[in-house]
C-alpha cells in the first residue's frame, strides 16, 4: 500500500494529521517561505505527541537551496540536535551554484545523519539534470526524493515522475506538490508508492481587536489575520483513497 505524507505547520497538525490516517509527518514552520526548520520546543512537543514517524525539516531560510558556511553549520547543528530528540529521520536539500547535488555538504549531512533516513526535497527540482541528480542520491545513500517533477505541480510533472519510479536504483520517489483527493488516483495508478500533501486550509484567526493599518509582514498583501493548518476532513479522505487502492 502507498505511503501517505503529510506537510504539518505545528504539534497541533501533527496530531490531526494523525488521528486522520497519516502515515508519516513532514514537520515545518513558516507556510509562506514553503517550509523552514521547526524551533526546538515544537521539535520536543511532536516528538512527545505524534507516534507515527516524523521528519523535520532542515532549511535554514526560504529562497534557494546554495548555502553559506554560516548556513550550513547550522544545518548540521540541526541535524545533530534532531537526531538527539530521537526522530526517525530528516528532509534536506543542498545544491551547488551550477544547480547540481552538492555532493561534498551532502556527504557531511549522510555522515551526521547516521542511521536516521534522508529524504532530498524539493531542491531536486531547481536541480539542472534531474536523472543524474537522482544517481547522485541513490550513490550517496539519501533514502527518498521529494519532486513534483520539476513542474509547479506533481500532476504536471507526472511523466517525470514515473520516469525516475522506472530507474533501477533510484531512491524511492515521493510526489508533491499540488497532490490532493482529487488527482492521488493519477499517482497510484502511475505506481507512486508515497505522496506528499499539505491537506491544508487557511482558518481565520481568532483575534477580535484589529489593528487595519499596521502590518509585521515585509509583503503587503499578507494576511496576518489567517493561519495555514491541516484539514483533518481532506487527509481522512486521502487515507482512505489510498486504502481502497491496495
């Protein structure tokens, strides 16, 4: 049967998440930068709280995936203290400035990873030639890739995505971006074995004084008034989409 992900903003997700039939969590902050590294007192309260496996994020600020020294210190610090928690494993993504896997970072992060299970994300798809990228993580021993196929969505990048499934190989290949009820058939019928989903809504917040005119956010038409969070309605219908496929 498929394995299904899916992309939580807090404790409080996880737990939703969970209770709706996920099988496994990516644990992030900060929706709009399209997920950055959890803080320390949501990395000990999932781990408390959600039995099913969860995978932290590790990246240090939104944007690309080309690091400074600075940066990349305190990816490997990250990954030092979330394998001290106890967690299963990670998702990362490291690439040099000519769009390639930056193969001599990745090998210090396999190296402080030990046992723990690396999953290369999304960077795999700003990467200039995707199947070589895919033999480079395969050789360094990374144990899934996130991509939607280098396209917007996983559904338009679907022939690449089931041509990395069909290579010998590959570590195991993981859709998203855009998955949900509506298309997952498309990718289990295409022999996707694990995908991705945030199953998210925004949900109002609950302040009732307002200040209209002031804003904490550099992008004025941020709405700060709203919160990103899982649909717990959305991951149960999945789960049971993905149930009904075996």
């Amino acid at each position: 049967m498929a394995l299904l992900e899916i992309c939580c903003y807090s404790t409080e997700c996880a737990v939703i998440a969970q209770q709706n039939g996920a099988d496994r969590i990516e644990l992030c902050a900060a929706p709009l930068e399209g997920g950055l590294t959890p803080s320390y007192g949501v990395l000990r309260a999932t781990r408390q709280r959600v039995t099913i496996p969860v995978h932290p994020i590790i990246r240090p600020r939104g944007g690309d995936f080309c690091y400074t020294d600075g940066e990349f210190a305190a990816m490997l610090e990250d990954v030092r203290q979330i394998r001290s928690l106890g967690y299963p494993g990670f998702v990362i993504g490291v690439l040099n400035p000519e769009g390639q896997v930056d193969v001599p970072r990745m090998r210090q992060i396999m190296v402080a990873a030990g046992p723990l299970a690396v999953t290369f994300h999304r960077a795999f798809d700003m990467c200039a030639n995707p199947l070589q990228a895919a033999d480079v993580l395969a050789d360094l021993g990374v144990a899934r890739v996130l991509t939607s196929g280098q396209q917007p969505s996983a559904e338009k990048g679907i022939s690449l995505i089931r041509e990395l499934i069909a290579r010998e190989g590959t570590p195991t290949i993981m859709a998203g971006a855009g998955v949900r009820a509506s298309n997952l058939s498309l990718f289990l019928e295409a022999g996707v074995k694990e995908v991705h989903s945030s199953a998210g809504q925004w949900l109002p917040s609950e302040m009732r004084y307002r200040n209209p005119g002031l804003s904490m956010s550099t992008d004025p038409d941020a709405d700060e008034y709203s919160r990103y969070a899982v649909d717990g309605a959305a991951v149960a219908a999945m789960s049971a989409i993905v149930a009904r496929h075996e």
